[in-house]
C-alpha cells in the first residue's frame, strides 16, 4: 500500500520556497501544494509537457529532464511527464514516482537551496494550459446525498430519494470528446424538451442551462479487466484531484434521462481546472468518513478501518457566476455558493473500489467526477437548479442582475481549496467558462 | 454529400475474384465486400495493421504500401490504413479515401487480372485480430422498440415504453475500457444486487448473465464540437458496421440502474467482431425507412426524403450459443434467434443527427451500438432477457441442456448477413466471446 496517505518532509507548513509569490499566504499553490498541469507558452508552438505550480510560477519538467537536475525515481518521473503531450504515460507510473517527484522538487525550491531550478520557471501568466490527460473514459458519480435527495424532489415529486441510493455509489458513464480545460467555450446546446403543458416535444435552444460544482478525479495506475481494486488499495490507483464543471441541459435531462440516464444533456461540455493536486498534497486534509447510524452501513467491499478514520477530504468549493454586465462594469465575480467535498456520501475509495468490483478496468487518465457536491444548507447548493428551487426562484446577484439557470455570455468559475490551521494551504485554482449563445 | 449510397462498378453482382474461396456461394467476404480489420500473424511480434478480407483471404495494407501497388487516393488510403496499429487516422481521413481504396482493391482482385496483390495476401487462418479502433467514445443506443418494449415489461410491468420513447432515439455513454475484439474472455462479473424478496442487497457473482445483439456503428470523420451534423450528411461521417455483443448482468442492473441509468451491468466486458464493413458495401441493401402512421412523425431534424427513401439497411443478425458440453462434444453451435436490423425503430443516420443536435464532438473511431436488435416475434429476440421471458421459462439447447441465462464456459456467437436476389452477398463475420468463473 501506498503512503500518500501520510504525513512526510514536503507537508511541513514551516517550509517556505525562494520562489516568493508561493509564500503569500492566499497562493494556492505554496510549496506543499506542488501539482501538475500540461501547459506551453500561450501562443506559442512549443509542445505541451508536464509542468508544476510554485507559487505564481511553473516548473517547466522539460527543462529539469534537460538539464537533468533530478536523479533515480524523480528523474524518471519528470522525464516521463514531458515526453508526452498528457500526463498519461507519468499518471500509470504509480504513485511512488510521483512522490519522489513531489520531494526533489519540495527540496529544489526550498528558501536557502541553490536556485538550480530558476532556469526552469515560467511565469503561469505567460502559459497556456491543455487537457492534462487523454481522458479514455470519464464517469460521473452522484455522491452528495443532498443534491440527489433536491433534485430527486424535482424530477420524482414523490420518489426523490431511490432506494439503492444509501447502498450504491450510483454512477453512469459520460462523454469524454467534449470535456475541455478552463477556459472553454461552448455553444447553449440545442436539443428535444417537452414542456409539461406541450402536447408534444420540440427542438430548441436550451431554457434551463445549468452547471455542477464537482470534484475531478484522475485515475493514476490502472487495473486489469476482471481484477477489482481493493478499497483500501485505491490510494495507490488515483493521481489527483481537480475541479470539475459538468454543464447541465435541465430542461433537455427531464425529457430524455429515462430511462437509461442522461445523454445529450450531459455531453455537449464539461470543464476541468488545469492543475491536479496530488492525494499526496491532500493527506493533511483527509477527515474521517461517517455513515449516520439510522442509515444502511456500507457493505463489506465498501468498508474498511481505513476508510472510516481518512476516507474523507475536507476540501471548500466554491461557485462564482460573472455576467457579462460584470465584465463590461469590471465588478467582481458574484459567490453564489460555497460547499465542501467532506459533505460526500460517499468517499473517493469507495467510487473506485465500486467501480471495479465487477472487474471493469480502469487506465491511467481516467477520469471520475464526483456529482455534484451539494451541502445540506440552501447555500451550499452546487446547482442552479438547486438554487432557483427548480427554476421556481431567482437568485440576486446584487448588481440589479439576477438569473433562475444562465444566460448567454455568463462565465461560471469553480474554485477550490483546503484550510486549516497547523496546515499549509492547498489551491485548486479555478476553472472558467463561458456559454455562448445557441448556433440554431 | 458522399456517395457511398450510390451503387457503382464494385457493388456487381456478377464481379468473381482470383481469390477462389471468395467466389464461394456462402463467403461471407466476396470483392463485393472488402471489410477493413486490424491484424498480424497469430503470435507474432509484428505490429498491427490495416488489412481487407477478400474470401478466406486477408490483404495486408501495409505490403501494399511498400510495394506501391496503388496510387493517388488509394495509395493514400492505404498508406495510412497500416502507419499505426488502429485505423482511427485513415477513418478520419473520410469517406472519399476508403471508397478509392476499395475500387483499387476491387479492381486488382478481380478474375482475370495481374495477381500484383498475390504476395499481399496472408490467410486468414494465419492471423489473429485487434482492436480496430481506439475507442474514444461509445454510446449505445436502444432503437429497437420491440426490445424495449420487452425489456421494458420486465422492469417496469406498468410502464414499459416510456413516453420519450418514439420522439427521442434514447441513448447513453458505455464504457470503452473494456471493449474488446472477438475471441474476448471475461470473468462473471461480481456486484450489488437486491432480490426483490431481500431486505438488504448483498455482493455475489452475477446470476442473470445475458449478451444482447447489437450492430456496432464506427465514426469516420468527426464534427468540431458545437456543430450538428445533418440528418442527410450522416453518410459523410459513418466508417462502418460490425457485430456487438454488449454483454448485460441483468441482476446488477435492475439493482443499480436508476435513476442514471445502466453502469457495472454494462461495462465489465462488450466484444466487437474484427471486421469492418463499409457503409459502401451495404449500399445494395439499403431500404425504405418508414414509421407507423398511428406513431408519432420525427421531428425536423430526424426527418428527410432521402432517410425515408433508403435510411434503413436489411441485415440479418443470428445468435448461436456454444456450450462446455457442446464444445468437448464437438456438436454444432446452436442458433437461438434470428433478427434483422431492419426492425430498428431509428436509423443509423438519425443516431448520428441526434447525437450531435446539442454540438457533442465524435471522432473517428468512437463508436454506437444499436442497442439490442429484437424483432417483432419471440424467435427474434435479441438478448436472453427476453427469450427466457425474464427468467422464467428455460430455453431448449436441444442436446439435454437449457438456459434461462449464461453459464460459465458458454460461449455466444453473434453472426450477421446480407443477402438477396440480384445482390452479392455481404457477411460480417462473427464475433465470439466466452464467459469464465466468477473471480470471488
């Protein structure tokens, strides 16, 4: 079993780095953070390669494999995170090489080391990041009992709640070709709706556009068909974390899901941020994971010591929604809502021992979202259609604007982060995008 | 728009080969065919490649390219059908490609000509398949109204054929991970289920362990994402048809399945027939779309003459199952049902127009199943579901044996055709797959 669970010399919140911008104390992304990307200089042809956040800047893993300032597992690690365009190749060595990876670099850009790494640093404002991996198959789980208990109310007035739901991490499979990195755009996708009143459906530009505040993970080494993963061994088959916007076509969802899942509301995009923090990066925020008494306790596969004492992960997510008017005004981004993955009903451990336990396989760049992560309060919600009830209530967003799903021009932002005191901070950055208007 | 509908010099029936066995009556690849597959000799270290079967023949793409035996498009085509070991690019390169390369194909082994392709040709008893496609994505769909009628009885009594059911080509992401080619084994899969007299669910192997009869659709040339692809430009965008055996774990399903639809009832294994069968090939068997006047018309966009005229395509589709018995007895297949995927409810053409009505991106070599290809009699049933009438009545192998749903060891084969009066015949092969024990 793999040891990014634990504790070691790169969580110490006293390390500091030279890089000084990685020291202020709202970075994301401080010398304990070190996650990973795919990025080129913005505008440019270079090809894209592994790169890591200190700070305000990357470490481009091209110029520390050139230079070979690494040597053993850390140097085969950045090696193989810059020979490729994705970070599939580096994600399927396993976790141990990039954890050495993680303590080289930790060592590099501590405050007092020799700078040797100053060649290789790239300003994130002058980079432009892709996919971090090619995503062979991307599954959407349904974790937030909260969300699934709202909008069950919606679709099944009397029936909100199934009843497999506290027994099953219900999951579906979902489009890999359109997921996208921050900074997409996409076109309000045209699709079939029925209105309750209509006789009949029609085709027409989305009416109820909606995100979801997700959490992104990628798998890291892989399994064999027919071979599961045990739940107390999926440390060892998961990379990182990111944030995760998985658009939403409600009106689209109520007439089509039925009665094999959602489909073309689903699928038109979906968004990642472009840096994966590392469940190694996470272990200081990992919490105990609880099933209330009154509720069904998981079945065996699904249970562990392990997973009840750290399964959880107490990470704060945030949605912000800015319109065009507060583009054209330069106001700030609205906060609409702000959640926590702790609140999950199910924990990432459980997704992935879940997942295979029928022998399904999973590769390295897989890519599994949570659901929407919705927390028990109104304000918590990870939706529009949370937030409008349903589409029934508007929500203010204090400049004379307000919206009950999302116009065209909105650009929705994700942001992430853990914090806490005795720890350093660990930033998700953000992901950003932005509807444009039907093609129809 | 293309002209892969249209018949031209190579759709003759009356066209022989030099390659004797494709003249026989029952090939199932006579030069009227030329299905593309990736291949190399069984065993060997070579790497895969393109090839084209031609009667108990294959062609090697990659000799033909070394040793430039064509020229123009079709040397182009070939060129790129054996540079890497999956035919993703040369379906990309679109239709006008494979139709150039199949006319020099055709042209060279026709009787009578210089036998150039002789030292080109490997047999096929001397070759072992892959993959032809690195599966980005797979959508399987559920256009056979009669399946989901059946189906539909069995989990829903009261409510089998939803209302979106004749407005909307229903269809849901599957899993590509573990797709695999003919000569696939897989383990029973392990899962959740709840009989409906259980309290609780518990984990075992699967008991209801079904394949379910499908036609496999390959994407040529992609969209961009944002832009729908016409109902009348499908054509341009279709590479070819195979067989599918989307293997099911009933039980599982029933278990997990709402409200997201199917997930590890699905994903532990679903198995391809190695060849691909141009939409070219299948011009003689196009036929008349039509739809119950009592039904409801398509919308806009799933409708148009020319679907109407020629939207469907006559091919026959067979099940046989092999078991241990059978196999240690040498006793023959036995066949269990026959359908035709001219009983489909949508054409293939309306699953590419509605797939990409809301702008989601396909790429050369995603791929659609049909869904389960059921006919209007109980002899054309296409999964075990349906002909053990959900379980409860056994099927008669006829040797002392019986099915109500798979055993281990049993082998199922899915077989398809097309064959008339006036028209060669076009096969496309087998595929076979073999359920092992359950790993638990």
């Amino acid at each position: 079993m793999s040891n990014v669970n634990k504790l070691n010399e790169t969580h110490d919140p006293a390390l500091k780095s030279w890089v000084d911008s990685a020291n202020q104390t709202n970075s994301d992304f401080p010398i304990q953070n070190l996650p990973f990307a795919v990025f080129r200089r913005s505008g440019s042809n270079e090809a894209f390669r592994g790169g890591v956040a200190i700070g305000d800047q990357v470490v481009d893993l091209e110029a520390v494999a050139e230079n070979e300032l690494f040597s053993g597992e850390a140097a085969a690690a950045a090696a193989k995170a810059c020979a490729q365009p994705t970070l599939n190749s580096f994600m399927g060595m396993g976790v141990a090489y990039a954890s050495a990876l993680r303590l080289a670099l930790s060592r590099a850009l501590r405050e007092g080391g020799d700078k040797a790494l100053q060649s290789c640093l790239i300003a994130q404002s002058d980079v432009e990041f892709d996919l971090p991996a090619t995503i062979g198959d991307y599954t959407d789980f349904y974790t937030s009992v909260h969300h699934a208990t709202s909008v069950g109310k919606l679709f099944r007035p009397d029936n909100p709640l199934l009843p497999n739901y506290k027994w099953v991490p219900i999951g579906y499979h979902g489009r890999s070709s359109s997921i996208g990195v921050s900074g997409q755009t996409f076109h309000r996708p045209v699709g079939q709706t029925k209105a309750p009143d209509a006789e009949v459906p029609s085709l027409g530009p989305c009416k109820r556009l909606d995100y979801e505040l997700e959490l992104g993970i990628y798998i890291g080494q892989g399994n064999e068909m027919g071979d599961a993963i045990e739940l107390d061994d999926s440390d060892d088959h998961v990379f990182g974390f990111c944030l995760f916007n998985d658009w939403s076509a409600r009106d689209i969802q109520a007439w089509e899901y039925q009665p094999l899942g959602p489909f073309l509301a689903k699928n038109f995009a979906s968004t990642v941020s472009p840096w994966i923090v590392t469940l190694e990066a996470m272990a200081p925020y990992r919490t105990p994971w609880t099933r209330d008494a009154a509720d069904p306790q998981p079945l065996p596969y699904l249970e562990s010591d392990a997973n009840r004492e750290q399964g959880g992960f107490d990470i704060k997510l945030e949605v912000l929604i800015q319109t065009e008017k507060m583009r054209l005004e330069n106001q700030e981004d609205k906060s609409v809502s702000l959640s926590n993955f702790s609140y999950s009903y199910w924990t990432v451990a459980q997704m992935v021992a879940h997942h295979t336990v029928n022998g399904c396989n999973l590769k390295p760049g897989d890519f599994l979202g949570s659901g929407t992560q919705s927390g028990p309060d109104y304000e918590e919600s990870g939706s529009l259609l949370e937030l409008s009830r349903g589409g029934k209530e508007s929500i203010d967003l204090g400049n004379g604007e307000s919206r009950t799903f999302l116009n065209d021009g909105d650009t929705v932002v994700l942001k992430g982060w853990c914090q806490k005191e005795g720890a350093a901070r660990i930033g998700f950055g953000e992901v950003r995008s932005t509807v444009l208007p039907a093609k129809i």
